[in-house]
C-alpha cells in the first residue's frame, strides 16, 4: 500500500491493529482518549514508564534503519 500510494480507511487501520480504536464524531476522540488514559493511570507507574521507553528506542531504532536504507536506496540511484 505504501508503494501504491493507498490510502486505508480507519476500519481497515483497527483491523491490522495500527488503531486501538475508532470513533465516528469529535467528541468521541476525547472520551476515548480519557478512557485510555484512566486505564494508563491505574497501572504501576514504573511498568508505564519502562513500556513507554522500550518503545521510545524500538521508534529510534526503526527510524535509523529507516535513514540508512534511504541513504542505501539514494547512493544506488545517483551511482547509475
């Protein structure tokens, strides 16, 4: 889809999980987001904190590999 330029809808987004939720008017975004954020602010802050930065560095990491595959990919296309 990335190559193809594709758009995919919210429904098609929940079902390959990239959302954890979908709401059909505005205020709904609010109530959903308070949601989570109660149920975040039941859990132990440590566990939160330690979740939140394992997946700060897995973003980091996959951005880097991002970077250099981009570099790779410029480097073959100005080499021909």
């Amino acid at each position: 889809m990335l190559l193809l330029g594709e758009r995919l809808t919210a429904a098609q987004m929940l079902q390959m999980g990239l959302l954890a939720d979908v709401v059909d008017e505005p205020h709904q975004l609010r109530e959903s987001a308070e949601r989570y954020a109660q149920a975040i602010a039941t859990l132990d802050p440590n566990a939160v904190t330690g979740a939140r930065d394992v997946l700060r560095r897995e973003a980091d990491a996959r951005a880097l590999a991002g970077y250099r595959e981009e570099l790779n990919l410029l480097i073959r296309v100005l080499s021909h």
